[in-house]
C-alpha cells in the first residue's frame, strides 16, 4: 500500500513538473532544499531541466549540491554552457572545481572556457556571487534571504521575471525603511544601465560615472544577471592601470614590481633601452648634421640642453593630460584635432614667454643679440612641436589598437630631442651671420 502512494505521489509531482513548470519553480523555491532535493531526486533530467531554467540561480544551486553527484552532472550537461555558468558561478570553489572535473570534458572545457573572461573586460570586474529576486517577495522575505546569503556590501538588489531574467531593481536602503509585508514589485526601479560580460572595462566606467550610487548588472546574452560590478571594484581597477601606465610610460614592464628578481626586471627593461639607445643615436645624427656650425660657435653645444630640456618638459605635461583623458574617456580618437590645436597653442604662449626669460639670460651670459634671437626662435618652434607631439603620440598609438602608455615617452622624448636640436642648430646655421 506504501508503495503504491509512494509511485502515485511520483507520478503527480511528475504531472505537475511537465504541465507547469513556472509554478514548479516557485514552490520549490519556497522549500528547504533539503526537502526539495528529497523531492526531486527521482525525477528525470529531461523534466527537471525547464524547472532549473525558471529557478532562481541561488535556490537552484543550493538544491542541486544536495541532490544526488549524478542528478546535478545530469543537469549541467543537459543546460546551455551559459545556463550551467550560472549556478556553477554560485558554488563554492571546491564545489565547483569536483562538479567540472566530474563532467565529460568536452562539456567541462567549454563551460571552463566561458569562465576565463578577457583581461580587459566586465567579466573580469563582475562578483558573480549575486542572488536574484521575485517581485512577490516581501522586503522581510528579501532580507532574510539576503541574511541567509551572507551578501554584504551590496547596494540593491535585482528582481527577474519567469524566465529569470532581469526585470528591475530595488535599491536596499528603500526596503530596509519599508514595511516587512510591503511586496518588491511596489519598490522595484527599472534598470537603466548595464553591460554584457565582454563589454570593455572603459564602456564600464563610463556607464558607473552617470550613476555613482547603483552596482552595474552584467548579463549574458540571453538577458540574465550573471554578475554585478561595484563602484569599489571599479576603482581598484582604474588604481591599477593607472600605476602600470605609470611604469610602461617609461618602458618598464606593468608585471615588475618593487621586489621582482632582478633578471626579471633585466628582460622586462633592457628591449626597451635598447629601443631608446637607437633614438638617441637618431637624434645624436642630428646633431652631426650641424657639425661645423657647432665648431665654429662653440656657445651654441651649452645652450643645446637648454632647448631639449625645455621641449622636453613641455611634451611631458602634453601627454600626460591626452593621456589621462583619454584613460577617463574625456576624449576620444575622433578629436585629435581639437585636442592637438589646444596643445600647439598651449606651446606657442608658453613658448613665447619662455624665450623672453630665456633670451634675457643669454643676452647677459654672452651679450650676443644674434644668439638671444636664434635661442629665441627655437624656443617657440620647439614647444609647439612638442606640445603637438605630446598630444598626437597617445592618440596615433589607440588609433593603432596598441596601450597608449606603452612607452610612450620613449617616442615623445626622440620626437622632441630631434625637434628641439633641429630648429635650434638649423636656425642658428641660416642665422649665422648674426653670431
């Protein structure tokens, strides 16, 4: 008699997992998952699949590490590689590592590969521990399963529709003040911002600098919540990348740190001074070009670092503002004009009263007007080309698809050594009557 109530409940609890999987879904989400999985244990993969594709991915993962090990490899090798993502994301580490090495590993692979997200993109960004809400829910239900979930720190939460996928979201300030019967869905917001896992981490930041107070949601491309980006992570990120800047700017490699080997640092470093090596010599060539006017005005090798110095210094300022626009998305490729204008102009004012200063001294140094006029001329041509080359440098390296600060300063140093020796001894040749 036990036996046959026992097949009949079976075969009911089938019926009702068939015929309607949604509402399948809500029950079992309202039960322990102890008693879930006792419920469901028996049941065929084939019927359970549509329930776990309309269960919250928290509730689901938790029954599924208390089903039976070959329920659970049934599931996720049934599921798309993004749907197994989902619930695979929630486990625990060790959790997650013996459900993949127990799964064949052409399914194993290919989920192990959605799970590798590039260096520079949101997945890399996104805690996907993130649970999900129905808009049924009271706020006293949402707390005490955010409680239950340990869940610190987050700043709202994210309701799903039927087919658990994002809906809205509740901000937990506004259900912390609400009454503990009040319903989610009469304090949801519509989501207005958010980002697919392989959105680039400046599409992220640009999407958190119009909303300083909300997590940024990233969803899959079949619009479900797989993560969740927060302003903390955000920043660290741009922390990063901003003292790796710092050390390729300069041809240093952005994996040396202070204490590396030092053979590390060696091969990390020495291609790129050697790099710098051959522009010095370019620039150096230039300096022959003007050999005899050198040997004949011999003032003229004091005041050659005054010239390279100055420039120098101006295209460092240059670059590092076209940087640090391009970095926080100020600026984009597509205004080079307006950016490198600005930059040329900044260097011709600059340029003019840098001469002044500059002519003044030399004019007490050797009382020679002819050398006051040729400092002064190279001064200004050699500001402009510098604060043009500060501002074109970054600009032509991300048209190129290459880092920006990728030694950057390497290049704007030649640039303006060439340019500062160029104008200073070309002018001083043509001008040599004067000397």
């Amino acid at each position: 008699m036990t036996g046959n109530l026992e097949t009949a409940v079976a075969a009911l609890n089938r019926r009702f997992l068939v015929d309607h999987p949604i509402d399948a879904a809500r029950l079992v989400e309202s039960m322990g998952a102890d008693d879930a999985a006792a419920t469901l244990a028996g049941q065929d993969v084939g019927i359970l699949l549509p329930v776990w594709r309309r269960i919250l991915p928290g509730d689901g993962t938790r029954i599924m590490l208390e089903l039976p090990q070959e329920t659970t490899l049934a599931l996720l090798s049934e599921m798309l590689p993004n749907e197994a993502l989902q619930f695979l994301n929630l486990m625990e580490d060790a959790d997650r590592v013996r459900f993949l090495a127990a799964l064949t590993p052409q399914i194993g692979d290919e989920i192990s590969k959605l799970m590798r997200y590039p260096e520079t993109s949101a997945g890399r960004l996104m805690n996907p521990m993130v649970q999900t809400f129905r808009s049924t829910m009271t706020a006293w239900e949402a707390l005490q399963k955010l409680r239950a979930a340990g869940i610190h720190r987050a700043q709202s939460l994210f309701i799903v529709d039927d087919d658990t996928r994002m809906r809205s979201r509740v901000f937990i300030q506004d259900m912390a003040i609400a009454e503990d019967d009040t319903p989610l869905a009469e304090l949801e917001r519509p989501v207005t911002e958010y980002v697919n896992a392989m959105a680039s981490v400046d599409e992220v930041q640009e999407l958190l600098e119009k909303d300083r107070n909300a997590d940024l949601p990233v969803i899959d491309t079949d619009g479900k919540l797989i993560g969740v980006i927060s302003h903390a992570a955000m920043v660290q990120s741009i922390q990063e990348d901003a003292t790796a800047d710092i050390q390729t700017m300069v041809g240093a490699s952005k994996d040396e740190r202070a204490l590396s080997a030092p053979m590390f640092a060696v091969r990390k470093r020495l291609p790129w001074l050697q790099i710098n090596l051959l522009t010095a010599f370019m620039a150096a060539a230039v300096v022959g070009l003007f050999e005899n006017t050198i040997a004949q005005f011999t003032a003229l090798a004091v005041l050659l670092p005054v010239v390279a110095g100055q420039s120098g210094n101006a295209g460092a300022q240059a670059l590092a503002v076209t940087m640090r626009g391009l970095a926080l998305r100020e600026i984009s490729i597509r205004q080079w004009p307006r950016v490198t204008l600005k930059e040329v102009n900044v260097g011709l004012v600059n340029g003019l009263a840098v001469a002044v200063t500059c002519g003044l001294g030399v004019y007490f140094w050797s009382g020679s007007f002819g050398l006051v006029v040729v400092i002064a001329i190279s001064m200004v041509l050699a500001m402009v080309a510098a604060g043009f080359a500060g501002a074109i440098v970054p600009i032509v390296l991300t048209r190129l698809g290459q880092d920006p600060a990728q030694s950057s300063s390497i290049v704007l140093t030649t640039v303006t050594d060439i340019a500062g020796f160029f104008s200073f001894l070309g002018i001083a040749t043509l001008l040599s009557g004067m000397l």
